[in-house]
C-alpha cells in the first residue's frame, strides 16, 4: 500500500508516540530498537494509526535517554543503525504509516564533537562560542552566572576545572546550545535534510520553546511568579518562550518545504497560553504542536470544555489545526491520573506528581470516554504506547531500577518518570510478555510488573469491552468517518457535566461527566460507547459515539 494522498495528511493525523527503549526489542538485550518496531508495523497497522513518532534514537551516550545527543547523523548501536532506520521508513510507509523522528535542537550531549572541542580549546575559544560558557559571579567565580535552575533539579550550570561555567537547562550532560551562533543554525539546517533525504515525514521538535536565551543572560524571575491568580512562569522569561525563536522555525519550514511532499513539524512547547502556543504553529512556522493544556486538564467538565475551546480559537485564528494528547514519556499514564480525585498532581507546574489514593477501575472508565473525545475532537490525535492496552503508571519501581536522571538530580525526591516508561507487554503470561524474544539475552531495562498479563496486546485482541478493541474501533470508524479529523464542532445543549458536540455531517459525541446518568439525545445509531449505552443511557464517566 502506498501513503493516502490526503493532503494535507497532519491536519487530522492520529500520530502514535513510539519510546523506542520501551516499545519491542529485536535483538533480545532487553531494550527497544528499531528491528523490534519493523516487527510491530502490522499491529501499528491493524490498530490504524496515520504515523508513528519515535523518540530520539541517535548515537547518545543515554544520559537522558537519547534527548543529549552525540551525532545527529548515526543511529545509536543499541537501536540499530542508519540503514535500518532507512529500511524501517520504507517499511512504514508500505503500510501506509509516516515516520515522524524526534529533533533535539536546545542542547547536545556533552559527549557531542563539538562540546568536546570546545572544552579541550578552553576558555574564550571560538569553540566554546556554539555552547553557552560564561564567567561566574562572586569572589573567584565561585557562584554559577545566574540563578537559572535546570528542569531536572539543582543549578543549570556546571563549572569546569578551568574555571568557566557551561548552562545546561537539564542534565549537566546535555549542555545548551548557542542559538545566536551560525554554526549551530547551519548545522540543524543540514540535519533536517540529512533525514528528509531519507524519507522522514517531519519532525517532533524537543524544547522548542527553549532554544533562544535572552543574550545578557539575567537571572529568571522566580519559577512560580502568578500573573492574574495563575501560576505562569514563561512570561518574559529569559530562556522560555523568547519571540526570537520564531525566526529559527521560518527558516526550518523553508528546508521542509524544499521537499516534495508534505512534511510535519510538531513543536513540544509549554507556552503559557494558547496564543503563544498558536505563535509556534503561524502559516510560515511549525505546523503542529502538543496540546499540554490538554493533557493538563483534569477530568472536569468545565476544564475541558474550556481548553478545548480556548485551543481551536487561537489555534484555528492562525490557520492551525488543533491537536490532542493525554499521555507521553514525561508524564504519569492518565488512567492513573484520572483515577485520583483532584488535580493538584499539577501545582508544581510541568512536572505531575499522584497525589492521594489510586481508583484505577475509575481511572480507567474515565481514560476510555476520553479516548472517544480526544478522537472526536478537530484536528489530530496523538496516543502515547500503551495507552490502547490501558496501561497505567508503574508507581511502585524499586529505587535501585530508576533510571530517570531526576531520580538523581531531585535528590531522590522526585522517582521521575520511568512509571511512564515500562517496556510494553505484548503477550503471555510473564515478563517479558513478548516484548524480547523468547531467546533474549537481557530482561526488560525496566521490570515490568507482575500482573501485566491482562493488558497484553494477545490478551485483549478479539475481547470485546478491552480498551485495545475500543481504540480499533475508534481509529476505524476515524477513518471512515466524514465528519471526524480536520474540521470544527458545535456544542449542544446539555445539562452541567455533560459535554455534547455535533460535527458535520451528522456526527454527535456526549461525555458525561456529572455525577448522574444521562438520557442520549435522539439519534440514528450508536456508532461507539465506552461503556454499555442500554436503554439509551450514558452512565457517569462515559462517552458515545452517535451517528444522528
Ligand atoms: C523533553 C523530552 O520530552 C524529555 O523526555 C527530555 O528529558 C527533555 N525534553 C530534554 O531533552
């Protein structure tokens, strides 16, 4: 099969998030890589996804998992190599699915050529001018150049023997680059047509609200300052969501659009409102960009209701389609989100933290009605794997097993997100459910837990009311379905909790959310229910399809 012709294909794609570590491992050493995915393509296929991102997979010394970088243009042995990948774009897209790479532009691996260049010619080389090396303050320079604070905990700088100090807005082992260097803007020009000559479809673009520092570098006010009762800490921010990092994406549209056929670049940027997330995805920018707020939102009407609104107004304004998203290698699984009562997992901003006790069969429910609305909504879908197996989070990970380099840098404060992360159980009864083949060599580089047996693709194939023949059936009817993908909606009249839309043509989508069960309102036919719809009844926690 051939890729459709539909063009432009992002507009309504249902992207499926493969973390390659995690996904199927080929070669039996107990991690994911890409002989495993070439092997998976016909369930990819069979559950019907448009295209697949696959997280960094580049030569990395593993620091972070692959987002710090060494070489931008090699496949790092523990995946494979560049001419699987080629192989594996070719394969994919037999089968009709796209291949979306992940580029991490705001910082390389200090193992990278050039961080390793620019520490051996010292301070005030031309070298160190492609990373972000400063002089400390105080007495000798002992004290870091700014206050800035690293996404994983502690300072973002670290010193150097020779005295000069380096930002790195993560681990100490992923130091930032200089984007006012015009090195470093011919250098990822020449990486984007390096893998579009290969055939990639796009790209999810890491940190995209990063890259841009403010050039004098002044300390960040604090991370929680309120503007207007709501914890925002992006506004004028000295390296979040700077207007100058626009200019880097117009031109990389520019070396997409170079390519025939139609490209997607998908900005991962946390920006504090929806218009300076649509600033991402303007008609000359980005195309696309994840929805946080989305998956931010807590399982409450009004929450939803308001982003989902909030987000096709300023999105639609520019000329974007929206899109939508519940789970990612960042973030606790929402079954186990949406199964506690409150949101306040969120306070600390992009970091969620379970708080409280765990209703997993209520989490559940509610993950179920919200893959039929995030799949009604306009626009495009992604589904991180494993969220079609309703896999939650693997909250109790022995501590000697984390990985994470949170873990280590919240002063074991924070277990970090390997919960999120749990190598994906396709079939049996034990570890390593199918994930490694049955004459592997290596376990799973996460323990999987015991009683996974029920949510392996093999358990839940044919087995109607599992949550992995509910997404077929969604991706299916998606499909097929005129009304659904690009497009805009309606909101019906409903009573409170319950959220109704209509989408043309005759397509309608009831959530229920109130705590009493709701009447359908009249219809042609059920076309999709997360739960038993008898007697023309949604229950609480519940979403449907209606064919009207
Ligand atoms: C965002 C990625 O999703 C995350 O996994 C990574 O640790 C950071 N960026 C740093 O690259």
């Amino acid at each position: 099969m051939s890729l459709p012709d539909t063009s432009p294909w992002w507009r309504s794609a249902v992207i499926y998030q493969v973390y390659i570590r995690s996904f199927a491992d080929g070669d039996g050493d107990g991690v994911g890589d890409i002989a495993g995915i070439r092997s998976r393509l016909p369930y990819l296929k069979s559950l019907g996804v448009d295209a697949i991102w696959i997280n960094p997979w580049y030569k990395s010394p593993m620091a972070d998992h692959g987002y710090d970088v060494a070489d931008f243009r090699a496949i790092d042995g523990l995946f494979g190599t560049v001419a699987e990948a080629e192989e594996l774009i070719a394969e994919a897209h037999r089968h009709g699915i796209r291949v979306v790479p992940d580029l991490v532009p705001n910082h390389t691996s200090d193992q990278h050529i050039w961080f390793q260049q620019a520490l051996a010619a010292g301070p005030g080389s031309p070298e160190r001018e492609r990373y972000v090396f400063r002089a400390g303050r105080g007495p000798g320079g002992s004290l870091p150049p700014n206050n800035w604070v690293s996404e994983f905990g502690g300072p973002a700088w670290t010193r150097l023997p020779d005295g000069d100090w380096y930002l790195h807005l993560f681990a100490p082992e992923q130091p930032d680059l200089n984007w006012q260097h015009p090195d470093v803007h011919a250098e990822f020009k020449d990486i984007l047509r390096f893998w579009f000559a290969r055939g990639v479809d796009g790209f999810r673009i890491d940190v995209a609200h990063g890259l841009v520092k403010h050039p004098e570098l002044p300390d960040a006010p604090a991370r929680l300052d309120p503007v207007d009762g709501e914890p925002h800490r992006h506004v004028d921010h000295p390296h979040w969501d700077r207007d100058e990092v626009h200019d880097i994406y117009r031109a990389w549209r520019k070396v997409a659009d170079e390519f025939e056929g139609d490209r997607c670049f998908v900005a991962e940027a946390w920006a504090d409102t929806p218009e300076r997330l649509a600033a991402y995805v303007r008609a000359d920018a980005l195309h696309t960009a994840f929805n946080f707020d989305y998956l931010k939102a807590s399982w409450d009407p009004d929450d939803l209701r308001g982003v989902i609104d909030a987000s096709l107004a300023m999105l639609g304004a520019v000329g974007a389609p929206a899109t939508w998203v519940l789970s990612n290698h960042d973030v606790t699984r929402h079954p186990s989100r949406y199964g506690r009562s409150s949101a306040e997992g969120w306070s600390g901003g992009a970091r969620y933290t379970p708080c409280g006790p765990l209703d997993l069969a209520l989490g559940t429910r509610r993950a179920r009605a919200a893959a039929l609305l995030t799949l009604a909504l306009p626009g495009g879908a992604y589904i991180y794997q494993g969220e079609e197996l309703g896999l939650p989070e693997v909250e109790d990970l022995p501590e000697d097993v984390l990985q994470d380099p949170i873990w280590e840098r919240s002063g074991h404060t924070d277990a970090g997100r390997d919960g999120c992360r749990v190598p994906i159980p396709w079939s049996g009864r034990q570890p390593p459910y199918g994930f490694s083949p049955d004459d592997a060599t290596g376990s799973p580089w996460l323990p999987q837990p015991a009683d996974w047996s029920g949510f392996t693709v093999e358990a839940q194939t044919g087995e109607p009311g599992s949550m992995l023949e509910l997404y077929r059936d969604a991706l299916r009817l998606r499909r097929a379905h005129p009304a659904l993908g690009d497009g805009t909606l309606t909101w019906l009249d409903a009573p409170p909790g319950v959220l109704a839309f209509r989408r043309e043509p005759g397509f309608v989508c009831v959530v229920n959310l109130s705590a009493t069960p709701y009447a359908l309102p009249e219809h042609a036919s059920v076309l999709l229910a997360s739960a038993s719809v008898e007697g023309g009844v949604l229950a609480t926690d519940a979403a449907v399809w209606l064919d009207v």
